[in-house]
C-alpha cells in the first residue's frame, strides 16, 4: 500500500529486506522498485531434465523463466544470459548504465548448484553473526565478489542462491553479504516465491 506521503508499507506477513521511500542506494533500488509485485506472485514453471544436469533439477521453480524476466525487464533489469556447465545452472540480470550511471555497473545472478556447500564446510561461513542477515554465507574462492551469496532454496541438494556480481569494484565483505541479499530479494518480490528454506 502507497500512503498519501508516497510512502509504500511493507504488507502484513512480508519478511525481509523493505524500503518505504526509494533509497539512494543504487542496488537498494531495485528491492524498492520490485515491490510492486509483492501480493501479486507468479506461478513459476518448473524445470525439466538438461543434458547437463540430467533429473537433478527437475521439478525445481524456475527463476530464469521468461514470467520473471518481463517483470524484471520492467525495473530495468535486463536478461544477459542463462548458462548450464559444471554442477551449475545461472541466469544474469544487468541494468541499464543509463539507468543509474555507468560507475555502477553490476548484475544479480540466480544459480542452481548440484551440491552444497560450495566449498569444504569448514571454510562455509554463515554470516548471521556477523552481520545480521539471514542465509547469507562467505564461501572463499567461488568467484563471486568477496564470495558471498544468500540462499533462496537450501533445504538439502541442490540448492538455489542468488549473488550480486560487481563489474567495476570488490566490495568489502559486509557490503558483498547485503548486496546478495538485495539480490535475493529482489528475486523473492518479483516471483511471490521465497523457495524452501
């Protein structure tokens, strides 16, 4: 709900990241503008076999769906690419650099992963603690910036996370952690779906 003030009211049950008014904050922004879709969730289809993942992913909701990429298309959020190959399954959103400048270049990603955690367990850091964030880990050498994802699905294998990949900085590791969880919120808002945790 939208108050005469322009202020938007997180709805009774939505848990998670909010924002009232649209922050500054060039990644905050787009959790702010996909809460339009929150009372309003899509019926994710749901994946099939692949040649690369054989039945390991059957059956899982579908994030990289086309539903979801028109809806992400309308916060100019624009669909770069979706890729299958070594236990991972990913689809890319990037905004547009006119959007909000091209000093801020970046993407959120969706990943399917065959296996989890992504590194030995000793190493796989649930960053509650530290920061505050719900199911957001550090995991060393996965490639991420500063390696910090937020699960949508971890309930056993696979698993589903989304990451914020930076194009034009490595933040540090506190700001990685709230970018990924920008990032799963924002796909959480568009699909009415938080997965199974």
């Amino acid at each position: 709900m939208v108050t005469d003030d322009g202020r938007m009211l997180q709805p009774q049950g939505h848990e998670g990241i909010w924002f009232e008014t649209e922050p500054d904050d060039p990644w905050g922004k787009y959790v702010w503008r996909s809460q339009k879709f929150v009372g309003d969730p899509l019926e994710l289809p749901v994946l099939g076999e692949s040649a690369e993942f054989g039945a390991g992913l059957k059956g899982l909701p579908d994030y990289c769906a086309p539903e979801v990429e028109r809806r992400l298309a309308s916060i100019d959020l624009v669909a770069e690419s979706t890729q299958e190959g070594l236990g991972r399954r990913m689809c890319v959103f990037t905004h547009t650099p006119e959007d909000i400048g091209k000093d801020n270049y970046f993407s959120y990603a969706v990943w399917y992963s065959n296996s989890w955690p992504l590194h030995s367990p000793d190493k796989v850091i649930s960053e509650i603690e530290n920061f505050g964030i719900p199911e957001v880990f550090s995991i060393p050498g996965t490639g991420l910036p500063r390696d910090c994802v937020a699960m949508i699905k971890s309930k056993g294998t696979p698993v589903i996370y989304a990451s914020q990949i930076e194009a034009t900085m490595e933040p540090e590791l506190r700001t990685a952690c709230l970018r990924a969880a920008y990032s799963r919120q924002v796909f959480v808002n568009i699909t009415g779906n938080s997965g199974e945790k």
